[in-house]
C-alpha cells in the first residue's frame, strides 16, 4: 500500500490572471494548488491573457471537495 498523494484537475480557467486569484485563494486557506499550462511561448509565464487550452488548477485528491467549496465562496 502506498501514502502517494495524487493531484486531480480541481478547475480551468481561460486566463492567468483568473487562475492566480484562485490559486492565492486556495492556498491561503491551506490548500496545495499545482498549476498547469501556464507557459504560453514567446510571451511567458506572466502573460495574464486568454491562453489556448486554459490554465489548469490541480489539488490533492482529499482536498479535491473542500477546494471547490472555497471556489465557490
């Protein structure tokens, strides 16, 4: 048996900017947040505009419900 923890897509959001303010949301409240898809070529990872694909958020499994509850406030 193993205590891996495994990250599971919490949410999508079109722009960076969006994706931060839940991220910064999130982890004041505790909660580990991975962040995927961030990096947008040439313009890097601070470009805050509408990104092919979106940005993902990622929360450990056991957080996964108490995470959209925060979102959700």
């Amino acid at each position: 048996m193993t205590d891996d923890v495994r990250f599971v897509l919490l949410a999508t959001f079109a722009t960076g900017f969006d994706a931060d303010v839940a991220r910064a949301a999130l982890e004041a409240e505790g909660v580990p947040v991975l962040v995927k898809g961030q990096h947008v070529g040439m313009f890097g990872a601070g470009f805050q505009g509408a990104m092919m694909g979106g940005v993902e958020l990622h929360v450990p499994s056991p957080e996964l419900a108490r995470a959209r509850e925060l979102l959700e406030e």
